[in-house]
C-alpha cells in the first residue's frame, strides 16, 4: 500500500470516528442497539451468577431472602410516608392523610460515559421523558432520573445538576440541594433570618414532587453567607457507591 492510500484510510477513519462521536443523528440508533445488548448481557450475567448461587448455598433460603429484601425496602419507603404524613396531620389539622407512592425497583445498565462516575443508563418500564424522577438507594437519596435522548438517565448525588428541595435541621430551614462533582454537596439558597446548625440534618422536603418529604439526604458540615442567602455544605449518606439496582419514586401520591 502506497504512503497516499495509507493516508487516505486514516483520514476516512478519523471522518467517520468523528461523525459517531459528534452527530446525534448516527449516535441515537447506536445507543438503541448498545442498550439492547448491554441489557441482554446483564440479564445473562445476572441469571448464570444467581443460577450458581442458588445451587450451591441452599436454592430456597436465597430466593425467599432476595424477594423479602426487595419487598421490605420498598415498604420501608410507604410506611416512612404514612409517618411523615402522620406528623404533618397532627400540625394542620385540615390535612388529608393520602398514601400510596408509587415505587419500582431499577437497574444500572453501564456509565454514560467512562470517566464520570455521576451519570448512568438506567432500565425501567414506562419512561416519561418529560418528566423527573426521584432515585434512592437503601431509603436515601442518591439523584434524580432524567431523559437523555429520550432514554432514562440518572444523575447521582454528585452530578452538578442532580437537585431537588431540601429542609435544613429542626427548623425546616427550605433549600435546594445540588451536586458539585465532588464527594459533598451544596445546599443553596436558605434563607438567612432561619437559623441553621452544622450536623444539622439534610431531609428532603416534597415540594418539587420529586421524592417523598422527610427521606434523609444528609448532615451540614459547614456553613457560610452570601447575597442575602445562607450556603450549607453537606456530607451524604449517599455517594459514588454505583449499585446495580436502585428504587425509584414514580409518583409521590
């Protein structure tokens, strides 16, 4: 092969390597087809590695434990509502106790993209593009899912535009809370005439119909004033941990 024709295969290469890495156009129908065999090699793996497990440490005892898990973190989740509602009907005694949140059991398939340990493909039923939803993970909150061309997406607790509305300490102190592509996050927008505490505790508010009020986000580590607000950083509970399945809220009420 000549030196001209050799550089012709790089130059036709270095096209088409830029065309998929740059045009949504040839990405979507790439992504539809990685997400399809990514999805069937996870279900093989997942099968084989639970096949082996059954067989060789008491098959009834295993299965019956794994469903019992999955059921009794999603119930966790309902009665922490029933509580929290409680608590709120015995403030304001025009309040309706209504409870009956929504929440799947959903599954990591793989990184967006290497490098960014915040942003993961996620596997669920019935997706809502046009919609939010709130991400848990052992009845705390790890991020919101969104869509990305059109495909559900989650944003962990680190992302910078992973936010929901947040109350800071005993005095229910409103905020909103957002990833900084760190291991901690920020609480922004406090106002200042509330008083807050370091190892103040993060909770989730419901305001924004993300997630349920009152599921734990994190503690205050550190305080500081500016532009007539109060900042607050705080240390999760959940970060960067990356499990294979997470609960998802999809609807609050």
């Amino acid at each position: 092969m000549n030196k001209s024709k050799f550089l012709l295969l790089i130059f036709l290469a270095l096209s088409v390597g830029g065309a998929l890495y740059f045009t949504n156009f040839l990405q979507s129908p790439i992504l539809y087809v990685t997400h399809i065999l990514k999805s069937s090699y996870l279900n093989g793996t997942e099968s084989i590695r639970n096949t082996v497990e059954e067989h060789f440490n008491q098959r009834s005892q295993i299965i019956e434990l794994r469903n019992k898990t999955r059921y009794y973190e999603k119930e966790l989740l309902s009665l922490h509502q029933i509580a929290d509602e409680y608590h709120n009907l015995l403030r304001e005694e025009n309040s309706t106790l209504t409870t009956r949140p929504r929440i799947d059991l959903v599954r990591a398939l793989s990184y967006v993209r290497f490098g960014d340990p915040h942003k993961l493909w996620i596997e669920m039923e019935r997706f809502d593009p046009k919609r939010v939803y709130g991400l848990l993970y052992r009845g705390y909150t790890a991020g919101i899912v969104v869509a990305k061309e059109n495909r559900p997406m989650a944003l962990l607790n680190g992302d910078i535009k992973s936010s929901y509305a947040v109350n800071v300490g005993s005095s229910m102190a409103p905020g909103i809370v957002r990833g900084n592509n760190t291991r901690r996050l920020i609480v922004e927008f406090i106002p200042t005439w509330i008083p807050i505490s370091v190892g103040d505790e993060v909770l989730t508010s419901g305001l924004d119909q993300i997630f349920l009020s009152g599921l734990k986000v994190g503690k205050v580590i550190s305080i500081s004033r500016a532009q007539g607000y109060q900042s607050a950083v705080i240390e999760p509970y959940f970060y960067g941990k990356n499990p294979t399945y997470f609960h998802l809220i999809k609807e609050v009420r």
